[in-house]
C-alpha cells in the first residue's frame, strides 16, 4: 500500500482503480460509515436504543406490519425521508433481525420487506407509543413547536 493519509483508504482506492482501469473493468466504490466507538449495552433501554435509533426505524416497522412492503410504499408514507436513508435503516432493520427482504427475480428488480417474527414482537410496544402520542397530542406538539421556535431564535441571536 501506498503511504498511509488520516482514513488510510484513499491511497489504496486510487491504486486499485489505476490496476482496474489499466484492464477497462470499471468498478463502483462505496465506503459505508463504520462506527468508531462500541455500543454500551448495559441494559435493556441501551439495547434498545441501539436496534431502534434512527429517526424513521419505528415508522418503518410500522407501515411494514400494515402491509407497506416495498421501499416505493414506504416512501410515500414517509415523504421526509430521502431514498438512501430509508435503505440504510432498512439494512439496519435487516441486520438487527427485525425485517426479512425478499428480491424478486424480474426486472426491474422488485423488492419486499417483512417482518420478522423477532420484529412482530415490537409491534404492541411501537402502538402503545404512539396512542401514548395521541393521548398527549396537544401537549407535546405544544413543547414541541415552542421547543423549535426558541432554536430558531437561538440561531437568529448568533452574533
């Protein structure tokens, strides 16, 4: 390997794409993140929070449970998310036994997920949190908004 920089891959990437552009194979490389530090798992809340943490993994497992099966589905239930954070919490999902994908042999490829029956244990849980939601409905999107429009003042005060 080439001399070393702060990820230690750059220089190996650019001499393995000279090896394979000397033979015309083009290749496409994709660096995902790795996590740098190991998860505390002290507790069940921490094991938790490690399967469960991303900001769209419980609405995912929920519109997967009623019969959203397809990332297409699954994006136009949850509009906010972008097509690849969606397939990244997918995989996580995926990874964390919580969600099957099945690959149709057609093209265009077709794509379903499923849960698992590991991942249908969570579903009463994700309920209760969300009629909890209900229930205080008026009271958190209260805190919530006041929480937003002090941060934007917050920034508009940056000097």
């Amino acid at each position: 390997m080439r001399e070393a920089n702060n990820y230690g891959l750059t220089n190996q990437i650019r001499a393995n794409l000279s090896v394979l552009t000397v033979h015309r194979v083009y290749c496409i490389f994709v660096v995902m993140y790795i996590k740098k530090t190991t998860p505390t798992l002290n507790c069940g809340l921490d094991l938790v929070g490690e399967v469960l943490y991303g900001k769209w993994k419980i609405r995912i497992l929920w519109f997967i449970h009623i019969g959203n099966l397809r990332p297409s589905e699954l994006q136009r239930k949850i509009p906010d998310v972008t097509r690849r954070v969606l397939n990244v919490q997918l995989k996580e999902l995926e990874d964390h036994e919580l969600v099957t994908k099945k690959i149709f042999p057609v093209l265009p490829p077709k794509v379903e997920y499923s849960l698992t029956e590991f991942g249908k244990t969570l579903i009463p849980l994700i309920q209760s949190i969300g009629l909890w939601g209900d229930e205080h409905e008026e009271r958190l999107r209260r805190v919530i908004l006041q929480h937003n429009a002090g941060a934007s003042e917050d920034v508009g005060n940056v000097v």
